[in-house]
C-alpha cells in the first residue's frame, strides 16, 4: 500500500500542498494529518483512536466495518457490485475529531454508526 500512495502523491504534487507518505508507529500517529492503517494491522485502529484523542487527524481503515473501532473511513470491497472497491463513513467519528466532510465524500459513502 505505500507504494501505491507515493505514485498516488507524486501525480497530485503542487506548490500549495505536499504529502509525504511514510510508516509509522502508533505513538507518532498524534503528528499526522490522516492515518492509513494497512489491512493486516487492523487490531493497531483502536490505539491509533486513543493515542490521537479527538485530534483532527483522519483515521482510514483498509478493512471495513472499522467506524466502531476509531476508523472515520472504512474500505471494503462490495461483493454485490461487481466486486468494485467502497467506503464507509462514520460521521461520529468525523465529528468528534472535528473534522468536516464535504458533500462529495458524505453523498458516495455508506454511513455506519
């Protein structure tokens, strides 16, 4: 997955915004703009959660069903539709790191509680 979100990055480059993509440890988390955490460290989302507090720092998970968990965006692959790749959206958890969703993101995600 870093791989992909450096090439991701590099064709988004501007002068106004840069991002750096780079692993990291749950304790570093608190420093971040948003968190990707990797499939296979999914049990990592509930201490990213507690170490961030409600920081405005987004929390993704690559595995859905994660908004219980922290995860303000879940991606999960939708088996009913074409097997085409979806997100989930907690808006509590958006909410209470203060973070605003714009209409874009809020109209193609699937809300979860």
């Amino acid at each position: 997955m870093e791989e992909e979100l450096r090439k991701l990055c590099s064709k988004k480059a501007s002068s106004a915004v840069s991002y750096n993509v780079k692993k990291i440890n749950v304790a570093d988390a608190k420093n971040m703009d948003a968190v990707i955490v990797a499939e296979s460290s999914q049990r990592e989302i509930k201490n990213v959660d507690k170490q961030t507090g409600h920081a405005p720092i987004l929390i993704i998970s690559e595995k859905g069903d994660m908004g219980r968990a922290g995860a303000c965006i879940s991606f999960f692959i939708d088996e009913e539709n074409d097997y085409k790749t979806g997100y989930q959206l907690s808006l509590k958890n958006c909410k209470s790191r203060g973070l605003i969703v714009s209409e874009q993101i809020l109209n193609n995600a699937v809300l979860t509680r």
